[in-house]
C-alpha cells in the first residue's frame, strides 16, 4: 500500500491552496476547477490526485461529473503547529516591547538629571 501523503505537502502550493479555497464552501466538479486556471485540465487533475492522497479532497460521483470536496479537518493539524510559532514570536515581541519601555524610562530618567 502506497503511503499517504503529508497534509503540509497539499498547501505547500499556491495552485491547491486555490483549488482548496475554492471548494472549501462548495463542491466543484473537475471541469469547473480547471476553468478557473491558465494550467491544463491534467495539471489541475494531478493537483486534485494530490488533495486526495493527503486527504483535504474526496470525490464524490454525480451522473457523468466528478465533484471534489473539501475535507479540512486535517487542516487543524497545521493551525496546531502554526499556532505554536504564533506563540512563540508574540513573547519575543512582548519581550522587545518590554526592553524598548525600558530603554525609553532610562533615557527619560537621564534627561531630568
């Protein structure tokens, strides 16, 4: 069995991350997808092949059109780690804003002198 690609594979691109957005609310069939891009049908067909393999797209058949849909619940995996960095660069900032405030009483302080 074939292993499953990474979700951070899927939105490493802008194209998918498009393709992404663009069914997030509503399910589009293929031909509907590819319109929307200068690329051809079998390069947005590959990025579908992809969504899927990483699990943010399943296709659902509908007389002779294939819709694609959006699964985003992998998705929460990449806010929890975003949401880390997020974390960790507002105490730094926090942490500047603090020395600058600092800098500036000391500065203010020697002026009165």
């Amino acid at each position: 069995m074939k292993a499953r690609r990474d979700v951070y594979q899927a939105i490493a691109d802008p194209t998918r991350r498009a393709i992404i957005n663009m069914i997030a609310t509503e399910p589009h069939n293929v031909n509907a997808i590819a319109e929307k891009f200068e690329v051809s049908r079998q390069a947005i067909s590959l990025h579908v092949k992809i969504l899927i393999d990483c699990g943010l797209v399943t296709i659902r058949q509908q007389g002779r059109d294939r819709f694609c849909e959006a699964q985003l619940d992998q998705l929460g995996e990449v806010a929890q780690w975003v949401e880390q960095y997020r974390r960790h660069w507002e105490s730094k900032l926090d942490a500047m804003e603090t020395y600058i405030e600092k800098l500036k009483k000391e500065r203010h302080g020697k002026r009165k002198k």
